[in-house]
C-alpha cells in the first residue's frame, strides 16, 4: 500500500509539471524511477493514466477521474507533516527558492541567508535567475519577483517596494547636450533589457508621461549586465537604487532627470497555488516581511 501512495504522489507531480523529468526535478528522483512508479500504477490498475507524445504528456479521462482525490491524499498528506512540526521551534525541512540573479550581494539575498543561519535544520536550494521560472514545473516552493504582477494562477503577497532611477555615466552624458526635459531623452542611447518593458513612466507634482526609448543601442538579458553597460557610458537605464547608491556616491553615476521619479514598484513572494502553502514556505514569507525594512531595493 506504501508503494501505491509513493505512486499516486509521483502520479500528481507528472500532472503538476507535464513532464516526466520535470516531476523528477520537484521530487528530487530520477526520470527512470518516476517512469517506473507510473507504468506500476497504470500496470497495477490497468488503466493508462497519461496520453504520451514526443512532446508532452496530457491526461486521459481515467487519468482526470484520478487526479483531484490523488491530490487531496498529497495535499493531507503535506498537511499532516505540516501538523507534526507546526509547534517546533525549530524547524526541519527543505526550501526550494528562486530569486532575481542582480543583487547576489544585496539585501534580498542577506534576508535569505538570514534566515538560513538561524534554522540550520532547513536545507535551501536556491535558483537565481532575471528571467521568471515556471514555479509549478520546476517544483519551486516559493519565488521573489520584482515590479509589477502579471495575471496568472499563482498566489502572491507585496513584502516591500523598491524605488528606481534613470542613471548614466559621467562620461556619457559629457558627450550629449544636456538633459533638462523628458523630451531631450529621445535623442539619448538607452540600455534594453529583454524582458522588461521599454516604455517608462516619469511623475513630477501629480503629472506623468510615458516614454518609449528609439535609441536602444544594447540590449542585454539581465539586470546586472544592464547595470555593466551604464557604468561602461554606453546609454541610460533606470536601476533599483539600491544597487547604484555606491556607483552613485563615488561618482561613476549620476542620476538623470532627478526631479521626475518612475513609479515605485513592489518586491513579491509568488508561490503556487496547487494545494496549501507549507508551513516552512509561510514561515521564510514571516521572515522577509518581519525585515521588511531591511528588503528596500
């Protein structure tokens, strides 16, 4: 009977994340061994439980029949270890996190490592990454995510905001007219980072304006390349300021336009909403939030 549980959890976790090594990657098994527990399941129940392409893998009507009371025994089943440890002090656990890669040093990261330090019986892996992963496939319990929320299926919480600045270097703007205007920016080169929108807008006294930069002369896929390409005086970009404030402070940036501000933005804890949140994962979302302060980008 065992077995038959250890199934149907790999059996939900295929359903979850639509590939077999992807529910290997959330259970931390081989591929091999999640094909073993499913064909034993099918085999055992004489059913086929998954319609199987090169491509994907998509339920077949047994399967749909089987999912939701096949979740519902995972989902007590979590309950239950939630239970157990839910009036420990300490907790025991593993974390699987994925933050921005920008800030390694900065202050996101130290609340992590925090926390780390002071339950030393959580095993954390972390993913950085400037591009969004696929929460429910890649088996992640929780994920920070930077600026504005798009609409979709997972659930989310604002721990704190962040403030951003248009930024160049002084050698950069030494070789340009000067910039009094939003409208001199349209005659700047601007860094494009890919996925992030290129309009902008730009508030001063309750009045604000979009802009679309024409001349994006690098584009880049993370923020901290983005950052680099500024620093080199290679065109503008608008930067968390936390991560300029020593740039900024030495001199190697100045700040462009600095009576108009962008809009502040929000920092996220985004989980999926496939069951309830383990107690870990709320505990480590307690923790950012109770350093809220300590968060501010």
């Amino acid at each position: 009977m065992i077995d038959d549980y250890r199934s149907l959890a790999v059996f939900v976790a295929i359903a979850d994340t639509g590939s077999l090594s992807a529910a290997g990657r959330r259970l931390k098994l081989s591929t091999s061994v999640i094909s073993h527990h499913l064909s034993r399941l099918e085999k055992r129940q004489g059913v086929t439980l998954f319609f199987r392409s090169t491509r994907s893998m998509s339920l077949t009507p047994e399967g749909r029949i089987a999912l939701e009371p096949a979740r519902r025994m995972v989902t007590a089943g979590e309950e239950a270890l939630d239970a157990i440890t839910a009036g420990d002090d300490e907790p025991v656990g593993a974390l699987h996190v994925a933050m921005p890669a920008f800030g390694e040093q900065g202050r996101l990261h130290d609340a992590l490592w925090n926390f780390a330090k002071q339950h030393p019986m959580v095993a954390i892996s972390l993913h950085c990454s400037d591009t969004p992963t696929d929460l429910v496939k890649d088996g992640f319990d929780l994920a920070i995510r930077l600026g504005t929320l798009r609409s979709s299926s997972l659930k989310s919480r604002r721990m704190a905001d962040f403030k951003r600045w248009l930024v160049a270097s002084p050698d950069y703007l030494a070789s340009r007219k000067p910039i009094e205007t939003p409208d001199d920016l349209a005659e700047n080169d601007f860094i494009a980072v890919t996925q992030i929108p290129s309009v902008m807008t730009l508030e001063r006294d309750g009045y604000s304006i979009q802009f679309d930069p024409i001349n994006m002369r690098i584009e880049v896929n993370t923020v901290t390349a983005a950052k680099a390409a500024v620093l080199a005086g290679l065109g503008i970009w608008h930067v968390p300021v936390g991560e300029i404030k020593h740039a900024l402070a030495q001199g190697r940036l100045v700040r462009v336009l600095p009576d108009w501000n962008l809009p502040t933005l929000g920092i996220y804890a985004v989980w999926p909403d496939i069951g309830p949140q383990k107690a870990l994962t709320r505990r480590l979302i307690d923790h950012f939030i109770e350093h809220r302060s300590d968060l501010m980008l």
